[in-house]
C-alpha cells in the first residue's frame, strides 16, 4: 500500500504537532517531487498490486482535483489497483463544496476521512478548526449526495469546552448522519502547540483525565449499540467499512510512504522515514536523490513493535507470529513478563492471540509499555 503525506494547511490547529506548512508558495513544486519520489522508489514494494491508497497530511483537500488525479496516475505507472482497491482522500469539511466533490466523484477515490472533530462550534473554536458546525454537517451530507458511501469522519473528546452531554449529541448527530466510520481521539497536549501555551498561561484548562475515561467508555457502548464494530482502540466501523488501510498497518504489513516526513516499513525489519522539510525535500528530489533516513530493526525493536501496535487492536498479538520472529531467550522473557497482567485480567489470552480486554484499552500504552524490551 502507498501512503501520500500531503504537506499543507489553510491553518494550523492548536493541538496539532504534524508535519505541514500553511504556505502554498511550493504546491506545484511539491507535486512535481511527490511524482518523483514514485519513480525513484517504485521497486521498493514487493506487492505490485496495490490493496490501498492513502491521502492524509497535512490536508490533502488543498490539492486540486487534477493535482490528486496526476498522483494516481503516477502510481498507475508502476503499479496495478487491486479490483477492491479503498483509495482514501483525508479532507476538512470546508473543502468539500459542490464542485470539488463532483470532480473527486469522477476519480478513482472511493473513500474520504472528514476531519469533523466536533459538531459544536466551541470546541471548533478551541482547536482551531477552518470550518463551522454547519460545515461539519454540511460536507458530510454533501459527499453522500454525490455517491461516496464509504466516509469515516474523525471526533475529538475530552476537550475543555466540551462534557459527557455534549459528547453524548456528538455521537448521536454521527448516527443520524448514517457515518459507517469513526475515528476518535482524546484531546491530547502536545509540546510546541498553541494548546499547550494557553494550559500553561491559565488561557485554556486542561483536559481531565476522568473526563476522557467517561466520554471514551460511553462511546464504546454506544456505538457498539448502534452496530459499530470497535476494532481497534480509537476506529469504530459498520460491518464492511473497516479501514484496509489502517488495519494493514496494525497486521504489519509493508508500506510505502511518499512526502515529507512520511514513514515506509518493508513488512520485515527495515523502517525509513523522510526529511520533515518541505523545501529540503523538494531541493533532494530535484538532484534525483531520497530524503530519507533509513534504521534496521533489531529483533528487539520487532519484538516491541509488534507489542505496542497488536495490542491496540481487538484480535491483539498473533503468539504464532510473535515467536516464530523472536528467540527463545526473548520469547522466555516475554512470558515471565505478562504472567501478572493475565492473573490481573489486564490482558487474557484467545485463540493463540494476547489481548487486552476492551475494558482496559483506555489503559493499552501504559500495559505494553510494562511488555517492552528495554536494554
């Protein structure tokens, strides 16, 4: 699968510590070295026929319709779309008018991420969103009148100008909308954001840990109750609206990822990872060379991958797998490791998978922290 980071924003959310610019001074240049990086990495991935497609950022919906189209077609060049090929477009609702989403319904996106975040203009405001409520609503609406059945939007909880009521009509506004996809976070404090200056200067109250919990353990139930499948910590679908893309990722499969800062995983023990510089990587893809750092991994760094990504999921660690990539010695380890945690019932073992009950996933970093291998 191939993974396009799209480097660009009409702002910057407060909470927000991705890689992007809000200038689009190099849009045409970019595109230009995204087709380039292709090329010079078309023999990296041993699978040929693409499973998926993925256009996250950074927002994407900045690039014109002709400009997305250009990318596939490059793509096109090297490699082969599977006949159920999900080829994701990420957007903010604000992008999504009339003309743009006929153009995109003539392409071979068949999948868009909406980054809704909330249906209620305070929070909007707190992070820093582009778009309104009404836009929120609007752009999904929008995107269903012109075909795309497949949608996953994105919400946000926990937020200081939010609570358990107001969360509660988010999820309900969601259903009334008919979504079969949600992805959904804990408003996170992250170093070097706007967020994190107003906490620190009494602007903005921090988000409560309490809160998240409650709001987190409601969505479960409700969305289970309206017959979302919650198969991995933070994504909820209906029946047949799993992300392939994502749960690629979370299988261990390999990956390709073109833009800068964007991370590639050849599906064994090697990970690399682009310059997070747009004109720097701009500038190397013009003399015909990657911007890329490249790291092996150990079998110790497998062994905590494997951990800290299966144990997201709701089928967990493949035990199988687990030891046929790992020695004796650490398998030893790993065993001695989980007895507590079992007897406790913070993880519990089904069909040759290790498993942290759905009760306990608010809690998953920190238990496959304790799993980890550290020298």
């Amino acid at each position: 699968m191939i993974y396009f980071h799209i480097p660009f924003c009409k702002q910057k959310c407060s909470y927000c510590n991705f890689h992007f610019s809000t200038s689009l001074k190099y849009k045409d240049e970019m595109v230009s070295a995204l087709k380039k990086e292709i090329f010079l990495r078309k023999d990296e991935l041993e699978n040929r026929n693409l499973r998926s497609v993925y256009f996250g950022g950074g927002t994407p919906s900045l690039l014109s319709v002709d400009e997305l189209q250009s990318l596939i077609d490059e793509v096109l060049k090297y490699f082969s779309f599977d006949e159920k090929i999900e080829i994701t477009l990420e957007a903010n609702p604000d992008d999504l008018d009339a003309e743009f989403l006929k153009a995109l319904a003539k392409t071979p996106f068949n999948r868009l991420s909406i980054g809704t975040q909330s249906f209620f203009n305070e929070d909007l405001q707190l992070m820093n969103r582009a778009h309104n409520a009404g836009e929120a609503e609007d752009s999904i609406k929008r995107a269903q009148d012109f075909g795309f059945e497949n949608i996953s939007i994105d919400l946000i909880y926990g937020s200081p100008t939010s609570n358990l009521g107001i969360w509660k009509k988010n999820l309900e506004k969601t259903i009334e909308l008919q979504v079969p996809h949600i992805s959904s976070y804990a408003l996170t404090v992250e170093p070097k954001t706007a967020l994190n200056a107003w906490i620190s200067q009494g602007k903005v109250a921090a988000p409560k840990e309490t809160d998240q919990h409650q709001e987190f353990f409601f969505m479960t139930e409700f969305l289970k109750k309206n017959g979302f499948d919650h198969y991995e910590i933070s994504n909820f679908g209906k029946p047949g609206f799993r992300s392939k893309h994502n749960s690629a990722y979370w299988k261990y499969g390999e990956y390709l990822g073109i833009g800068p800062s964007a991370h590639s995983y050849n599906g064994r023990n090697e990970r690399s990872w682009n310059v997070a510089n747009n004109p720097q990587y701009i500038q190397t893809l013009t003399q015909n060379k990657l911007a890329k750092e490249t790291e092996i991994l150990t079998e110790k760094d497998q062994y905590n991958e494997m951990l800290m990504i299966g144990l997201r999921t709701s089928w967990g660690v493949d035990l199988i797998l687990l030891k046929e990539k790992i020695t004796a010695e650490l398998w030893e380890y790993f065993e001695n490791v989980i007895k507590e945690k079992l007897q406790s019932g913070l993880l519990e073992i089904s069909e040759n998978h290790l498993r942290i009950p759905e009760k306990n996933w608010f809690l998953a970093d920190g238990i496959a922290s304790d799993l980890f291998y550290v020298e």
